[in-house]
C-alpha cells in the first residue's frame, strides 16, 4: 500500500482567490487522481494527473479552474482557482499502480467565504 | 451510462452483530470492485476488492460477494465493533483508464 499526504489540511479563503493543495506518496506509483467530496456525498473524480504531461479532466471540471501539475511520480498539486463559496468542500488525493487498487490522503478540506 | 449505487443510506446493528452493506452497479462489463471506509475527517481508506472473475473474497473479520448476474455486490462485516462506526462506499473501475466511480455511501452506526 501507500501512504499519501496532503497539505494542507483545510483552510479558509477569500472568494477569487486561489489555493494549491500538495499531495505526496511514500512511493512511486503509476496512477495519482483528485477527487471532490461535498459534504456528506460521494466523491466526484476531478482529473487523472498525468506524469510530465497534461492532466485529464472530467467532464465539468477545466484546466483554469483546476490546473494540475505532477513532476514526478511521487507529487502532485491542485490549485483551485478564482475561488467561490461553491468551491468549498473536500479535495482529495488518490494514487495507486495499474493494478487498481488506489489510497487516499486525508483531505483537504476547503471553506470559501 | 455507469453508475454505482447503495440500497439503503444508513445502517444502524447492534454490537456484535454482522453488518451487510449492499451495492448495486449498472455496467455489465465492470471488472473490478472496491470497498472504501471513510471515518469522520479522514479520507477513504482502503477495505477489500473483488474482481469480476471471483464470486467472493475474505479479509479480516469483512467478506465480499459479488453476484455478476444481479450486479450485486455486498461488504459483510463480522461481530461489528464501535470502530467500524463509519461511511462505507463501494466503488468501480471505469471501462477506460484507472479512475474509479464511487457509489453514493452507507453510513454504518454500531450502538453498543
């Protein structure tokens, strides 16, 4: 398994700006993905971040919102961009191998006022 | 389109007792399954999995069932304890690519 961390935890933003949430694993691994979880629902797939190339976003979810990097097989960061209060939930870190099995990190948990 | 879903939203079992979450998916041609637990504040963590081309999977103390011509899938808890108190989702691989579609959530209380 892996182990994956992000930073940070939560925070409380002003609408129209923007935060970046890191996410690191313990290990290299193949597949990393940011999810969205409102409050008491599922979660919503974001992107597939992609290794030295362009994320894949879902269908609802563009680049200028959400843009994504991830240099290397270990790191990855989302940036939530030109914030409003209907941003505000939790964002999720994923990684896993080709194998399927994915981990999650804690979340990040957004507020936009 | 694919979907996955859960028949009841809350489960409220003694301790003790076995629990049974239930899951239904829509797409004939999924392969593999996943079981996630979620406690307050944290992120999913990992339960069990299942492949299409098994009926069922042991752990410790949770067994999954899959029942391919119902599109069925269930997690089974064992002598439920105060700490599997939790949000449970089944999730599926997608057709294309390693992402995977989450169903809506069972909220799991163990009263004592």
């Amino acid at each position: 398994s892996a182990v994956i961390s992000q930073k940070p935890s939560r925070d409380i933003c002003q609408r129209g700006t923007s935060l970046t949430i890191q996410c690191q694993v313990d290990s290299q691994v193949t597949m990393m993905f940011w999810y969205r979880q409102q409050p008491g629902q599922s979660l919503t797939l974001i992107a597939t971040a992609n290794q030295g190339s362009e994320a894949t976003y879902e269908s609802g979810f563009v680049i200028d919102k959400f843009p994504i990097s991830r240099p290397n097989l270990t790191f990855s960061t989302l940036t939530v961009s030109n914030m409003s209060p209907e941003d505000s939930s939790i964002y999720l870190c994923s990684g896993g191998q080709e194998t399927y099995e994915q981990y999650f990190g804690p979340g990040t948990r957004l507020t936009v006022t | 389109g694919e979907s996955v879903g859960l028949h009841l939203p809350t489960l409220s079992v003694q301790e003790g007792d076995n629990s049974i979450i239930n899951c239904a998916y829509s797409n004939s041609a999924s392969d593999y399954f996943i079981w996630y637990k979620q406690e307050s504040g944290k992120g999913p963590q990992f339960i069990i999995d299942i492949r299409s081309n098994m009926d069922k999977r042991q752990g410790q103390r949770v067994t999954v069932l899959l029942n391919k011509t119902v599109k069925h899938l269930s997690l089974q808890i064992a002598a439920t304890q105060p700490g599997d108190s939790a949000v449970y989702f089944c999730a599926e691989k997608r057709n294309s690519g390693y992402a995977l579609n989450f169903g809506k959530g069972t909220s799991l209380l163990v009263t004592p």
